[in-house]
C-alpha cells in the first residue's frame, strides 16, 4: 500500500493556459494492478513467440526451408532466450510507444504518463523499455513504482480516473470565468 502520506507531482495540460493540476497517488495503479498487469503482458509475450514459432514452422513446412529449420534448432539455451527478450523489448516499445499501454494495461484499465499526465514520447518510452532489463529490476515494483518508472520519469495511473479528475480540474477552474462568444 502507497500509505497516507500524498504523493504529488506538477501536471499542466497544454490546452489550458498554465493551470497547475495536482496528479496525487490516489491515481497510481496499485502493486496489485501493477503485478497483474506484468503476468498479463507475459502470457501475451508467450503467445506472440508461440505464433512466431508456428508460423515458422508453417512456413518451413510449405516451403520445404531447412536453412531456417537448421537455424531454429541451433540456436540453443542462449539464442532462444535472446529470441524471448526480443520480443519482450518490441512487445514493449511499439505497444507502450504506440498506445501508452501495454495490452495487459489495457485489460486493466491503466496507462503510463509523463510528470504532465501526458502518454510520454518515444524516447521516454525506449528509455523505460531499456530499464526493464537491468538484472533484478522486477523486485523493484514491490515498492511504490519501479526502476523503469522512476528512471523514465514515467507513472503507470488509472486511465480513466485521471481523465475524469483533469476534466474536473479545469470545470472547476473555469468557474468565474467570463465566457467568450
């Protein structure tokens, strides 16, 4: 659990002109969601190398490519590993770097922001995505973010509370305002 203790963080949205929204921990997805969200986009990396090894094996099998079926059967241990974390790299970048959420955060209703609560831009996403493979970083989610987070700069919240406390945030601001016509 986060605690009581309020953890804030400057947010500004650049369509209203210099308002100060206050993205709290109350918005942060729990270890829990965090955890799921890990075990989800596992099995999701499974089955895509699952899918590519079929589809090599259909495509070995159509059209009669042994080079590629001698390859596959010496890559051992180390190929094969180099292979999965790959996939675990792209899996990452195009998902998180295309949509902000990975599928197992789309699936839970999360998705990762910048400091602004904005979907961060492709460098920050290739920087979190390079963070995840520093040996034993997956302990470092049992705290309240992780290495990937903190390094990044990055924060994974729920998606559609955060939409509606900055919708509110700028209703309320704009009470007292004169309207334009």
């Amino acid at each position: 659990m986060l605690g009581t203790k309020t953890n804030t963080y400057k947010i500004t949205n650049s369509y209203m002109s210099n308002s100060g929204y206050i993205l709290d921990d109350r918005l942060l997805a729990s270890v829990g969601i965090r955890f799921l969200n890990y075990i989800l986009d596992v099995i999701f990396v499974i089955l895509l190398f699952m899918g590519i090894c079929v589809f090599a094996g259909v495509l070995i099998g159509l059209f009669g490519l042994t080079g590629l079926s001698i390859w596959m059967d010496e890559l051992g241990d180390f190929g094969w590993n180099f292979v999965i974390m790959l996939i675990y790299f792209f899996y990452y970048l195009l998902t998180e770097g295309l949509f902000g959420r990975s599928l197992g955060k789309f699936i839970t209703g999360t998705t990762v922001v910048d400091e602004y609560g904005e979907k961060p831009d492709f460098a920050t996403i290739l920087r979190r995505t390079l963070c995840r493979f520093i040996p034993f970083e997956i302990f470092s989610c049992l705290g309240t973010r992780g290495w990937h987070d903190s390094m990044s700069d990055t924060y994974v919240v729920n998606k559609k509370a955060l939409v509606e406390e900055i919708k509110s945030f700028h209703e309320f601001n704009l009470i007292g305002s004169n309207e334009v016509i």
